[in-house]
C-alpha cells in the first residue's frame, strides 16, 4: 500500500529524457494544488519536457514511460539532479 508524504532515501534516481530523476515522496493536500504544479512543470523551458510540440521541447514526455522509467507508480514528486527542480 502506498503511504503518503513518505521520503525513501533508499531510491536512486533513474534517466529520462536526457535527465536524471530521484524519486521523492507522494504528493499530500499540504503540497497545493496538483493540476496547477503539474502545469508549470509541462511549461518548463529549462527542462524541455513536455506532451506539446514546442520550439523549445528537448524531449517528448510521455506519462507511461516517465513511470516505467521510474520503476513504477509508486511516487508522486520527483527532483532532478541536473536542475534541483
């Protein structure tokens, strides 16, 4: 079962799309408004992940595969190791 708000420091990070990615924790109430962090992130010219076809896209990113890449569905916030984001 899955615990919320929980931090396994025993996770490595995992690559997608030219980035490396350590697993967090699952997302709580306390964290906002899900959809509206969500949406920032889908903006972010930095990284370059993004679903639309963006001039500033370095990488399609695909929901499934970002969580095959990560091992699962387990969590919800993930850090990028080249950005801290």
């Amino acid at each position: 079962m899955r615990q919320k708000g929980v931090l396994d420091l025993n996770k490595t990070s995992f690559e997608y799309g030219g980035y490396h990615f350590y697993p967090l924790r699952t997302f709580t109430a306390e964290d906002g408004d899900f959809y509206e962090l969500t949406r920032k992130l889908g903006q972010d010219r930095e990284i370059g992940l993004t679903k639309c076809d963006e001039t500033w896209q370095k990488y399609p990113y695909d929901y499934e595969e970002f969580y095959k890449a990560a091992g699962g569905k387990v969590f919800d916030i993930f850090l990028c190791e080249e950005n801290g984001k």
